[in-house]
C-alpha cells in the first residue's frame, strides 16, 4: 500500500500557482503546526533560518573560540612544562649538592684514614727502633758479660785491699775471701793482723778474717 504525500495548502495562492520569487515555503519557529506559508527568503534570519552571512560569521566565531582555547592550552602547557623544567632541575641541583656533600665527607675520611694510618707506620717504625736499639744493647750487654765471666772462670780473681778496709767478716759471710797486701807475720789459720807489708789471701768464718 503506498502512502500519497500530503496535501499543502498555501493561503494567498491560487491553486495550480507556483511559489513566486524571493519566497519559499514554511512556517515561522514557534507557530506550532500548520498549513505551509509563505516565507520571504529575506526575512529568514529573523524566524532563525542561518543565512551564509550568519553562517560565516559563526565559522569565523567558533575559529577564534578555538584559536583562543588553543592559545590556552599551549599557554598552559608552556607554565606547566616550565614548572616540570624547574621541579626537575631542583632536583638534580640537590642530587649534585648531596653527591657533592657525600664526596667530600668520603674524601674527609679517606684522608683521615691516610693520615691515622701514616701515625700508626711512624708510631710501628718508632717501635720498631727502639725494640731493635734495645735488643742491640741488651745483646751487647749480654755479649760483655759472657765474656767477663768467661775472664772471670779462665782467670779467677779475688778484690784485693789493705786489711782495714776488709769490712766486717759477718756482713761478708763465711766462704768470702779477700787478698790483703800489708798483712804482718800472717800465720795460716790465725786471724790476719795489719801494719805489715805481706801479699796474702784470707778467708771470713763468720766472724773473723783468717789467714788462707
């Protein structure tokens, strides 16, 4: 079944009559609904039909709306990017700052750990002299007296002094033996008398020194 299209009637026409120049057919915004009129094409802009001059006046507007809102947006991407450019710089100023910081304080302690390591050298040379210097003196000390006693055993000998200066035969004890050189008439086994001129030897019994 085909629908036919609908019939339109336009007031002011006669029937058959087509639509004269400068008009087309519609009807005015807000009328509701109707026959169609006559609308004069010039008349367009104020029922709110765009015209080209409407139309290119809201291009040309909406392209500034957009240029701006562009504008905008770089402008804003610029304020940010420089923010990020300084955030970012800050942060490697204080990273650089820190290695910096760190670098001296390791360099600090490097030199410290040179110079406690230098006083520790001097201080182990120093101790090292002296236990050698010590070690070569008591070595020699040791060397001298080997070979005094050596002296001593090979050629035994007794302190020799005049019979006045013997001293007391108890604080010498009983063994001591002495050489005397101005003993008078020493007679073996008889205590030693002075004031002569006789090289003997007498030994203390504890008491007294006697003639050997």
């Amino acid at each position: 079944m085909s629908v036919k299209p609908p019939k339109i009637v336009v007031p002011g026409l006669n029937r058959g009559a087509g639509i004269p120049a400068g008009y087309v057919l519609g009807r005015p915004a807000g009328t509701g609904q109707g026959p169609a009129q006559l609308l004069n094409i010039h008349q367009l802009a104020g029922f709110g039909v765009a015209t080209g001059a409407g139309v290119a006046q809201g291009v040309q507007s909406t392209s500034l709306a957009v240029s701006t809102s562009i504008s905008v947006v770089n402008s804003t991407i610029t304020s940010k990017t420089a923010s990020l450019s300084t955030v970012v710089s800050s942060s490697v100023s204080t990273v650089t700052s820190v290695n910096t910081t760190q670098n001296t304080s390791l360099s600090q302690i490097s030199s410290s750990l040179s110079g406690a390591i230098s006083s520790t050298s001097s201080l182990s040379s120093a101790v090292s002299t002296v236990i050698s210097g010590s070690v070569s003196v008591l070595t020699s000390g040791v060397t001298s007296l080997s070979t005094a006693v050596s002296t001593l055993v090979a050629n035994p000998k007794v302190p020799v002094t005049v019979v006045g200066s013997l001293g007391s035969a108890a604080t010498a004890g009983a063994g001591a033996m002495r050489a005397v050189t101005d003993a008078l008439a020493p007679v073996l086994g008889s205590a030693v008398a002075a004031g002569g001129a006789v090289f003997c030897l007498v030994v203390s019994d504890g008491t007294n020194w006697i003639v050997n």
